[in-house]
C-alpha cells in the first residue's frame, strides 16, 4: 500500500509559504509603489517565475541526491567547481549579513517612528539585537518547539493587517504608472520569494520525491504571490504615489520605511497598528533566528576550516558584530539593505547560478529548457547591474526630492 503523500506535501506547502510571508511584504509596496500597480504586478510575476523555475531545479537535484545533509556552497561547487563553491560563499555572506542588518534598521525605525519614542534608534537596535541575537546563541530549542504557533500568529496578524488596510482603498490610484521605475522593486520582489535554503527540508520531509516537493513548492510559492499582490494593491490603492506628506510612498521610499508606517499615518487605525506590529516583529524576529542560526554556523564551519579554531566568541563576533555595526553606522539602511540582499545575493544565488545550472543539464536536450537558463541568467545579471550601479551612483531613477 502507497505511504500517504497529501498531508506531508499540505504541511511542506505552508512552510514554504511561511518564508514567503516575511520582512519583503513591508519593502515591497515601497520599492514598487513609485512605478505603480501594473509595472509592480508584472515585476512580482517575473520574479516569481525565476525563483519558482530556480527552485524546481534546486529540488530536482536535492531530491535525487537523496542526502540528509546539504550546505549551498558544497551544493554549487558539485554542480560548477570550485568557482562556483566560492561564489556561493562571497554571495551567502552578502545574503546573510544584508537581511540581518535590514531586520535590525527596519525594526527600529518602525518602532520609532510609530511609537515616537524620544529615544535614540540606536539604543533601539541595540535592544532589538540583543534579546535576538541572545535567542539565537542560547534559545534556539525554545524557539524550534514554539515555532509552528510563531508562524500561525504571524499568519493572523497579517489577515487582520490586510483587512484593516482595505478600509479607505480608491481603485483609482491603481491606474497610475511609470514605467522607468520599474527596476527598482525587482530585487526586493526577488527577495520576498526566497524560500531555497529550506529545499533540502522539504526533500527529506516529502521522502525524497521530487514530484511531491515540486507540488509542495508551487503551492506554497503561489500562495505567496497571491498574498504579496494583494498585499502591494491594498498599499497602492491606498497611498499617493508622489508627494512628500508622510503617508505617501515617495516620502517613505526617501526615508527607508516599511509599509506598514505610512500605512497608519493614512488609516489612523489602532487595530491596523497592533496589527501590523505585531506581524513585522514576529516576522523578522523568526526570520533573523532562521538567518541568524545559518549565519552561526556557516561562520564555524567556515573559522574551523580556514581559520582552524571554533572560538565561540569568535564565531559569534564574525557572524553578528558587522550587521550590528552596519545597522549603527546606518541606521535608515532598511531598503538599501534589501535591494542589496535581493539584487546581489539572492539574485545570483538563486537565479544566475541556477541558470548555469541548467544549462548544463540542457546538453544536448529541448531548446525550451535552454532558454529558460539562458533567461535565468539573463534576467540575473540584469538585475545585479542594475542594482550596483544604483548604489554607486551610475544609474539614478528616482529624481531627489525637492529641497524644503
């Protein structure tokens, strides 16, 4: 008799849905709120597709390797070389390091500046970071045994965050849009689809199927994008696009502030508030304990290594200390960060990368498999270049605002 399927692949669906559900729902309807709503829908749409197809061939090769242990730079280093495997790591660390820092400036600029506490944001990171910094050194048993009811709270706070968002929405603001902003929001869109680090979970979960963890990502993936979009078209449908007011996008765009901010100036909603609180706090506090723990260890393995020692204060002061100083140093980096992480280690991570990929497995195959690497890396690429000459002023789509 067949092993039952359905409830492992129900249950893998959610906990890719779960990554999904994170810090990108409140960068998102910032970053793409200045191109509009239809430029947003079809960026969030070809950034689902490429970390959608990325996935599937992650998980066609995890699952028919059949191995209950996995690390990425050992993963692409089997599949590209040694190029490859260093590549992986110099990317893994942007990637780490970038949503950590981002976590930290986003928690403490929307506590600040929702709560107008007359403290310094620093000493709000500084909290911030030691009580989760502290969860990840000593508390992660605590946190794995309570983590299904943390992802089912974050999972209602959004509910109610998106029903009490809904309540002054003007389809109206939906008709506008500016097509030159449109690479602006692709690498945070990239980032609120990134769920691969968990693929090996999902294969040994699902015993290995490749058939039934493909399902299990394509739903939860999906799920993801409905709720983004609706997510993104409450934001847009509710905001001024321009203007420099506090409850319109550009102000918050040019402030590096979350959705959920100019969200309540605009709603003035108690509900909308605790809400939305109570979602980005437990958000990006089981998100910074997931990076956190995978930051950790891959900072041991890689000082045990080549470093030959496994100090714990080294370790844990190669793993925390420069996202703390980072976040210190500047403390409005939320979105800057992001762009980073999603544009430049995601990005080639697990879009270029995967691209080569599959290519590779492409030889000699159908033309439609090799068009898809070729515009995995295509698109990648573009977006990597894309976002490094924003940060070092080559490329500037967005005019500054007017001086007061």
């Amino acid at each position: 008799m067949d092993r039952p399927v359905k409830p492992p692949l129900i249950t893998a669906s959610f906990i890719v849905l779960g990554n999904c559900l994170g810090v990108g729902v409140l960068a998102l309807p910032i970053k793409y709120g200045l191109a509009g709503f239809v430029p947003a829908l079809a960026g969030i749409g070809l950034a689902w597709a490429a970390m959608l197809a990325s996935a599937f061939i992650i998980a066609g090769k995890v699952c028919r390797a059949r191995s209950d242990t996995f690390d990425i730079p050992s993963f692409f280093g089997s599949e590209l070389g040694t190029a490859g495997k260093w590549l992986a790591i110099a990317c893994n660390l942007v990637l780490l390091y970038g949503v950590l820092t981002a976590y930290l400036s986003g928690i403490s600029t929307m506590v600040t500046r929702l709560f107008r506490l007359p403290v310094d944001r620093n000493l709000v990171t500084l909290v911030y970071f030691t009580l989760t910094t502290g969860l990840v050194l000593f508390g992660v048993k605590a946190y794995r045994k309570g983590n299904a009811l943390l992802i089912a709270a974050v999972w209602v706070c959004f509910a109610g965050l998106v029903v009490t968002g809904v309540r002054r929405f003007d389809p109206e603001l939906l008709r506008v849009a500016d097509w030159k902003c449109f690479p602006i929001g692709l690498p945070i869109a990239i980032s609120a689809f990134h769920f691969h680090n968990i693929i090996p979970t999902l294969s040994r979960s699902l015993r290995h199927d490749v058939t039934a963890t493909r399902k299990a990502i394509f739903l939860g993936i999906f799920l993801g994008l409905v709720i983004n979009l609706a997510w993104v078209m409450i934001v847009l449908g509710s905001l001024d696009r321009t203007g420099l007011a506090p409850d319109t996008i550009e102000e918050s765009y040019w402030h590096e502030l979350p959705a959920n901010v100019p969200m309540y100036y605009f709603l003035h909603s108690r509900v909308f508030l605790a809400s939305s609180v109570i979602f980005a706090i437990l958000s990006v506090t089981a998100s910074y304990m997931a990076n956190g723990t995978g930051l950790h260890g891959f900072m041991r393995d890689l000082s045990t290594t080549y470093l030959k020692t496994g100090n714990r204060i080294l370790v844990g002061a190669l793993a925390f200390l420069p996202p703390l100083a980072i976040s210190l140093i500047y403390p409005a980096i939320f979105l800057d960060a992001l762009d980073i992480v999603g544009g430049v280690g995601e990005t080639v991570l697990f879009v270029v990368l995967p691209g080569f990929i599959l290519l590779r497995m492409a030889r000699g195959r159908s033309g439609f498999l090799r068009g898809v690497g070729y515009a995995l890396i295509g698109l990648g690429c573009l977006i990597t270049a894309y976002v490094l000459a924003d940060k070092i002023g080559l490329v500037d789509l967005v005019p500054p605002p007017p001086s007061p």
